[in-house]
C-alpha cells in the first residue's frame, strides 16, 4: 500500500486529483465522474437512431465497459462523452455539471482512439508532451513527465521514433501514455486492442489493469469482446441497437442476464422458449422443465449455460434430469462441446467424457436455480 | 485544471455563442466573395455577348443576339471552329489510345522506375504551355514538318495522354483484381482477358477522360499558338481578333464555348462519380461480362456471428 | 484448372533462355512509352537547349556552338528588367492566390461536411473554361470602360474613369492571381483532406484549442501540399505570355512575351529558345527548392 502511496505522489498528474479523491475517501457516496440524461442521437440524415435514449452513471475510480457488437452505439455514446458529437436529445454531464455543449478541448477526458492517432510528423516524445504543451505547462517540467509517462508504458527507450516505425503495440502504449500524461479525470478507450494480435491483446489487457489500478482514474472501455469486458470490469453495460440492455456487474450479467440478448451475447448459453404450467412447473416444447420458483408470465425464455449443466451421474440428485441422444460433438481441446437432443429441443452441453460420439444416450440434467427467466415473451 | 472554472457560465457562453456566430459570418462572406471572383469573368462575358452595345461597359444598353446571329454569319469564325474540332477529335483519339496503354503498362510492369516513366509522361501536362510550344516548334523545324494540323495534334496529345493516363491509373488502382485473375483462370487469355474484363471496367473512366481532354483540347492557346500554321484554331483566331479590332461577337463565340465545355465537364464528371461509386460498392462495371465467362471468383463471404453463439 | 500464364511458366523454370525472353517481353512492352517520351519529352527539350547555344545570322541558324545569346541576355538592360518584373508578378500572384486558396481549402474541407466535393468542384470548374476567355474578360472588367469603373461612377465614388485598373503590373497580377487560385486550391485541398477527422480530435482531445490543432497538426501535415501549389502556381504564372499580352500594356510586360516576339517577328529563334530555358530553369529551381523544404517523414496512415 505505502509503495504504491508513493509512486502516485511521484506522478504530478494525480496531485490535481486530490480533491475529489479525497472527497471520496470522506465517505460521500461517490460522485458521478459522467452521467448521461436521457441521450438520444441521430446522425443527420438518418432514419435510425445510433444511440437511443440511454441513461448511465460512472463513478470515481470504475473499470466501466460497454460491450456490444459493431454498430450498436459503443463510439457514438464514447464520443458524445469525449464531446466530439452532440447528443440530439438529452444532456452530458462531468463531474457533476452540465457539459453538453462544452468543445472537447475545454473537456478533462482523455481518449485512446481506436487506430491510436499519433501524430505521424511527431516523435514519439512530442506526442507524448503535446498535451502538455497545449495546457501551457512549463517547458522544463515537460521533459521529466514525458519520461515518466513513456517509462509507465515501457516505451522510454523509442522516444526519438516516429509513429509509423513503431508496431502496433508499440503504438497503443505511446498513445496511451500521450491520453494519461495531463492526469485527466476519465479516460475513454475505444476498442484498443482490436487492431492487435491475440499474444498482444492479452499483454495489454494486463497492462491497463496495471495502469488503472497505479493511476486510480475512470476508464470507460468500448470493446465487442465479450471475454475482455467481463476480465476488466467493475461496472459493464451491454448495448444492442443503440440502447442498454443491461447494466451490471460482470458477474452479475453472467449469472443473471436480464434478456435474451445479453444471455446469447455473454458466453454461450442455451436459450429455452417456455410455458408456464403450474406452479413451478414448465414446458419448453415437449419437454417438462423445474424452475426455482414460480414464474410470473406464461410465456418466457430460460437461459441455461453448459457450464451448469451436469453430466452423468453427477446429476442424478437434480430435479431437471434427461436422457437424450448426442447429434453432433465438437473437440474443443480441454472439452468437448456435445449438442444434445431431447424431444423437440436441441442442448448444448459440456463433457470431459472424450468417449462420447453421435447416436450415444448421455444423461445430463441442471439445479433450476442455475436457469435464469431473461425475457418475457407474453403476457 | 480545476473543473468547475472549466465549466462556462451562461455569460460565457452566450458571449462565445455571439462570437461563433460573427465568425461564421465573416468566413461564409470571405469564401462567397472567392466563389464571385472566380465566377465574375464568364458571368461578365455571357452579360456582354447580350449587351446591345459594341462598347463594354455598364449600363446595359439592352438585350440582344445579334452577337450570337453575327457568329453564325462569321465564316472565318465557324472555319476556325471546324477546324478546332477535328484538332480535339484527333488528338483525343490519340491521347486515349496512348493514355491506356500507358496506364496498363505502368499498373501491370511492377517494377522499379514506373514512377519515373509517370513522370516523364506527365512532364508536358506541368510544363508551361509556353516551354512545351517553343520546344515542340523547334523539333518540328529541325525534321522540316511545317506548322499545321499535325504539329497542332501533337502538342495536344502530348499533355492530353498523361491526363487520360492518370485519371486510369487512378480507376486501376481501385479495381478488384480478382476478376482479372477469375477471367484468367477460366481460361481466357491475355487478349480475351483484356477485351472483356478490364476494358469494359476502364470504359466509363477513359470515355470522361476523353471529354475533359476534348474540352482542354478546344480551349488551349499556350502551346498551339505556336504550333499553329495558317489555319487557326479558335482560341488562336479569337486571340487575332482580341488584338486587333474587338467585337462582342467574340463574348458570343466565349460563351458558346464555355457552355459546351461545362456541359461536356459535368457529363465527365457525372460519369466519374457513377463509376467510382458502383466500384466502391462492390459492383465492378465489369461484373455481367466476367460473369458471362463464368468467372465468378467472388464468393458471398459467410455471414459471421458476433459474440458467442447461440443454440437451441 | 488454370491454365499455366507465361510468367508462371518463368517463375517455375528459372533458365537463362527464359529470362532473357523475360527481358525482352518487357522491354517490348515499354517500347512504346519510351519512343513516346523520347520524341515529346526528350527531344523537344534538347532541341530547346541547343537551338539557345546555336548562333542565329539573321533568322537562319548556323549550328555553331556559342554562349552569346546567354551573355547578350544577361548584359540587356530589358531583359533583366523583365526577369525582375516577370518574379515580381509571378511571385506576387502566386502568394496571393495561396493566401486565398489555402484559407478557403481548409474552410471547406473542414465546414463543408458532405457538400464539400461540390463547394471544392465549384472552385476547379474554371479550369475546364478557356484561358483566353477568363483573362480577356478582366479587360472588360477592369477597363478604362469597363464594369469596374462604370459600377464605381454609378455609386459615385469616382466622378470620371479610372485608368489604373488596366494595361499596368496590378491588372496583370489580378488576372495571374485568378488563374492560378484553381490550382493552389487543388494541391492544398488534396492535402489537407487526406488528413484524417481523427487527427483534429486527437488534437482537441489533447486540449488544443482549434488554432492549436491547425498550428501543431494541421500545418506540419499539409504543408507540402502547399508548397506542391505554390510551385504550380509559381511556374504556370512565370511562363505566362497570354495575360500580360491581353491585359499587361507595356508596364506589364514579361518574359513569355519576348518570347513571342524573338520567335515571330524577331526572327531570333536562339534568342527565344534562350529565354525559353531561362523560364524552364526557373521553374525546376522552384520546384527542387520547394521539394527540399517540404520533405515529410510522416506517413498519414
Ligand atoms: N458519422 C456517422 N454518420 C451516420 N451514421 C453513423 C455515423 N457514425 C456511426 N453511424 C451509425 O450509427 C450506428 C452506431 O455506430 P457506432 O456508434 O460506430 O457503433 P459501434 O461503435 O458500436 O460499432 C451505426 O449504425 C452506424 O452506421
Ligand atoms: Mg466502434
């Protein structure tokens, strides 16, 4: 605790911050770094509405992430935060006040753009110093922080570089360290490692980890990859077609999504189309299901992820229980993924079992507390 | 950087509002005022050849097409206009010919130095007309060719060609080579390849390229006045009558001109913009044609599902 | 199923027969451009250097070797007075017309959104209308007759016509500025819209203000484009003999229109052809000068 004390009293960029990190510390509910109202916006000449009438509050210090795929509104909402787009309806506020219609320039928010936008006739070092340099910090205090800041992302050693002699890695640290130098109050990512390989990506997820963990500001963290978000977050939102399906912890939105869409979009889940019959009792097609309580519509869909659902003899205890006949099985290295059929309705499960082939019988069954109710199809 | 003195009070902002506002004023006059500038000399010219009045000047002495009936009654005049369009029909033939087979050359021949041949090429279209006229004139003199028709379509093609080159250059590097490749592989050869696939793909792209050579061609007067034997072109006649003696009949030969030119520039124009847009949407021109070969080497790349998958 | 191409054939097999074949093929495939380029590239221009160090006896060239057309240039009085005069107009115009172009650029590339291919269209259009007829309008304009002074009288703020407008230096730098605005305009716009929208919001994102981001970004990256227009402009307008002869008079006389004169009524051809290089010279003087200063390492990705 007392090193990392003093690392951040090291990093002048955290002294601007003290005051409401120690507002925080006071015990005051934390305040809302960012908080959109009811932000719809419509891009000129479109039918269609990129983000619709979304609603979010992000406090001090959050891992906040929006997953969603591509076109759902994740760069629009970032953008309407960094103050490049206006929202059409609806208001932006930071740190508590209105500032919607403040130039991003005049914003404290940091953004790391997704093909990193270095400026190609700048070293490294002066993209690194140019926000310094815009804020009118004095010359000799740049040198040293511009050191620091590339030593932060190992990249002190390409200082003199241009940005095009760089690999893409390389690139995303300059740019992050150029987005974290001036210690803003929040700092927006936009998909930041969708342009590196895998070996990359995981290198960097750790990376910022570290840096979020060392530097205590807000991120907010646009990615489609549904393992990156669930990896670093506090806070998630997912997005579909502009607006939040939900709006939760990571391992709340894996345990209990709130609707189909986020239950097909996080992992890989089986979605049951069911009626109501009694009580806890429910049909999904043919085939009788147990639920964990009584639902409250006749119509709804249940989630139910391979991984709750056991194999073998494991499942003789459980109230849901099937023998069904294997279709199809899919190597997966450690596992095998075996698509089961039961009556009408088709299952995918998870076996270790790397016997089982199509046309064999396995028994599998899951506690009804691990099936979750996501939609209600009908009243 | 405190926030709170980032945020602007309502004075602030409506004093930069304010500001905003007379900003965008005094940029939207300056550019009107560019845009009236380059526009004031052919307006000026198409107000005159109206103007019932031999001498050029406010105010109006009211409308007239006698100009206009003048011109047509002018033989000198519609000889120099004759003789004009067979130079440009000529010369942009030539130019197209030479222009497509420059830019497949310099698209195929992947090698070291097709810059320098470009450039090469194009050394006349950024020459100063004045340079390429007299250098043309005395290689002319020394092979004993005496100034005519000839030496004229020379001159013109010589910075016709790099046009009409670049501008497939620029359509080539957009094309899909695939289709190429498609055609080659069903078995159709170089030629046959050539003729029914990359051909009618250039073929919007070289036909506006020939417009807008035919219209630099109509109206060039640097290098051909030089070039020039005793038959005139009309830029080279125009500038006779210019000099000595002026009629407003000439306002009415200009704007004729200038006319045709602007028709024949948003025809090209129009059709860069169509090309250019059906080959940015994935349709290449030339899809009926490889397809009438069986080439079709573009498959419907598989849907892909995003985030995990569903089942059931 | 594919049918084996010649070049996959040589690239299987690689014997000597077949490169030299190889070689050959190609150099086949450029004869062409190479016979193109050496008649209207090469030759032109060697012919121009030699006719300006041959000797001229009374319009019939002797082909002997000599530098006295140079020495009896730069010894005439005129000729160096026109040389000043023709790099006054010409750099005059020029500046200008970049000074005017490359605002307008950035305004329309940057304000314009979706309308900006047709508001930069608008401004290249004139190109495409005849030389003549653009400059000999601005007799019409600014003649002693003419729109300027008539538009002037009728507002009443000149009582008589005023002759300062044409036959002097300023007719001949309006006229050259307009010309080359097209151009400079074209080279700037071409620049400044390869850069990126994201450049201008990494920048405002680093906090600088919109002036900022033209200093510190914006310039450093279009600056070539600039000086790619200013060294169109500089040559187009250096070599002109067009507008001085519709609009210059006698104060406005440049270079171009001795040309004109040595090779027509003049009779000197070497004369002429010496000038000729002079202007060409010029030319590729600025544009080696320009290349020099506006090497850009970056690459806009
Ligand atoms: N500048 C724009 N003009 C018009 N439509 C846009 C613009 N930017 C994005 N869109 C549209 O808005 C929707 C959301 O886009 P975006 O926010 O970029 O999604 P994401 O980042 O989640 O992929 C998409 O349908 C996209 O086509
Ligand atoms: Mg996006």
């Amino acid at each position: 605790m007392a090193e990392e004390r003093e690392e951040t009293e090291l990093n002048t960029a955290t002294t601007e911050r003290q005051e409401p990190s120690a507002r925080a510390a006071t015990g005051e509910s934390a305040a809302a770094v960012v908080e959109l109202v009811g932000v719809t916006k419509t891009y000129p000449g479109e039918e269609e509405s990129a983000v619709a009438d979304v609603d979010l509050r992000i406090r001090e210090g959050e891992f906040f992430s929006i997953l969603g795929s591509s076109g759902s509104g994740k760069t629009t909402t970032l953008r309407m935060i960094a103050g490049f787009e206006q929202p059409t309806i609806g208001r932006v506020f930071l740190d508590g006040n209105d500032a919607t219609d403040v130039p991003p320039y005049r914003r404290d928010v940091s953004t790391v753009f997704q093909n990193y936008a270095l400026f190609p006739h700048m070293k490294v070092q002066a993209n690194v110093a140019y926000p310094l340099k815009m804020s009118g910090v004095p010359r000799r205090e740049i040198g040293p922080r511009v050191k620091e800041a590339l030593e932060r992302v190992s990249m002190a050693e390409y200082a003199k570089r241009l940005p095009h002699q760089l690999s893409g890695g390389q690139r995303q640290r300059v740019a992050l360290a150029r987005a974290l130098i001036r210690g803003p109050r929040l700092l927006l990512l936009d998909e930041p490692l969708g342009a590196l390989d895998l070996k990359l990506r995981e290198e960097m997820l750790f990376v910022l980890k570290r840096l979020q963990r060392e530097v205590g500001i807000t991120f907010i963290y646009v990615t489609h990859d549904q393992g990156e978000a669930l990896a670093m977050s506090d806070l998630m939102a997912v997005m579909n077609k502009g607006r939040i399906e939900q709006l939760a912890t990571p391992a709340e939105i894996y345990a209990k999504p709130a609707t189909s869409f986020v239950a097909g979009f996080i992992g890989k889940t089986n979605l049951l189309s069911c009626r109501h019959v009694e009580g806890n009792r429910a049909e999904a097609g043919s085939v009788p299901l147990i639920l964990a309580e009584d639902p409250k519509q006749s119509q709804f869909t249940l989630s139910v992820r391979p991984e709750s659902i056991l194999i073998g003899t494991d499942c003789h205890s459980l109230p849901n229980r099937f023998v069904a006949e294997v279709s199809e099985v899919l190597f997966l290295g450690h596992e095998r993924e075996v698509l089961a059929k039961i009556g009408d309705q088709r299952l995918m499960v998870r076996s270790q079992d790397l016997t089982v082939g199509p046309g064999d019988t396995i028994e599998f069954g899951w506690d009804p507390k691990e099936a979750v109710i996501v939609e209600a199809t009908g009243g | 950087m405190g926030t709170s003195e980032r945020t602007p009070n309502n004075r602030m902002k409506a004093n930069s509002k304010v500001v905003k506002i007379v900003l965008g004023v005094v940029v939207g006059v300056a550019v009107l005022c560019v845009y009236v500038f380059l526009y004031a000399p052919m307006m000026v010219t198409a107000l005159f050849s109206v103007n019932d009045s031999t001498i050029q000047t406010l105010p109006f002495q009211g409308f007239t097409t006698k100009w206009y009936s003048a011109l047509f009654n002018d033989e000198a005049m519609k000889s120099a206009i004759y003789f004009s369009l067979k130079v440009a029909a000529v010369a942009v033939t030539v130019s197209a010919v030479a222009g497509l087979g420059f830019a497949l050359l310099v698209h195929r021949l992947q090698m070291r130095g097709t810059g320098a041949l470009q450039g090469l090429i194009a050394a006349p279209l950024v020459a100063p007309g004045l340079v390429l006229g007299i250098s043309l004139l005395v290689v002319f003199r020394q092979a004993n060719v005496s100034p005519g028709f000839w030496t004229i379509v020379a001159g013109h093609a010589a910075f016709i060609t790099p046009l009409i080159m670049f501008i497939l250059i620029q359509r080539l590097k957009t094309a899909d080579p695939s289709l190429e490749q498609a055609s080659m592989d069903c078995g159709a050869g170089y030629i046959r390849t050539f003729w029914h696939v990359t051909l009618p793909g250039l073929r919007v792209a070289l036909i506006a390229g020939c417009l807008l050579g035919f219209t630099l061609s109509m109206d060039e007067i640097a290098v051909t006045f030089f070039l020039a034997g005793t038959e005139p072109t009309l830029p080279v006649y125009v500038w006779g009558l210019l000099r000595f003696g002026f009629t407003p009949e000439v306002n009415a030969a200009f704007t004729l001109i200038a006319g045709g030119s602007l028709l024949l520039l948003t025809f090209a124009g129009l059709l860069l913009y169509i090309s250019g847009r059906r080959q940015r949407a994935g349709i290449p021109n030339s899809i009926d044609q490889a397809e009438g070969l069986g080439a079709i080497g573009v498959s419907t790349a598989p849907s892909t599902t995003e985030g995990g998958t569903r089942t059931v | 199923m594919s049918t084996i191409t010649g070049e996959q054939a040589a690239a299987g097999e690689v014997t000597s027969p077949n490169r030299l074949w190889q070689s050959i093929k190609k150099f086949l495939a450029l004869s062409p451009a190479l016979v193109w380029i050496f008649v209207l590239v090469l030759l032109p221009n060697i012919f121009l250097i030699l006719y300006s160090v041959w000797e001229n006896d009374l319009g019939t060239i002797s082909q002997n070797w000599t530098l006295d057309n140079y020495s009896s240039l730069f010894q005439s009085e005129v000729f160096k007075t026109l040389l000043k005069r023709t790099l006054i107009i010409s750099l005059v115009s020029t500046t200008i017309a970049t000074l005017i172009a490359y605002p307008l650029a950035y305004v329309v590339v940057t304000k314009f959104g979706r309308y900006k291919t047709i508001a930069a269209l608008l401004i290249i259009i004139p190109l495409w209308v005849s030389y003549l007829m653009r400059v000999f309008a601005w007799k019409i304009i600014l003649g002693e007759e003419g729109v300027l002074n008539g538009m002037l009288m009728s507002l009443g703020i000149t009582d008589k016509p005023s002759e300062a407008f044409l036959y002097s230096t300023t007719t001949v730098i309006v006229a050259l500025t307009y010309v080359a605005i097209p151009y400079i305009f074209l080279s700037t716009y071409t620049a400044l819209d390869r850069i990126p929208r994201h450049y201008y919001e990494a920048s405002s994102d680093c906090g600088a203000s919109p002036w900022g981001t033209f200093r510190n970004v914006i310039w450093p990256l279009s600056r070539p484009g600039v000086a790619v227009g200013f060294a169109i402009g500089f040559v187009l307008t250096f070599g002109d003999y067009v507008t001085p002869a519709m609009v210059g008079g006698l104060e406005g006389t440049m270079l171009g229109s001795i040309v004109l004169q040595e090779f027509g009524n003049a009779n000197n051809w070497p004369m002429g052809a010496g000038i000729g290089v002079v202007i060409a010279g010029a030319g590729l003087l600025v544009l080696a000068v320009v290349s020099l200063f506006t090497r850009l390492d970056a690459r806009i990705e």
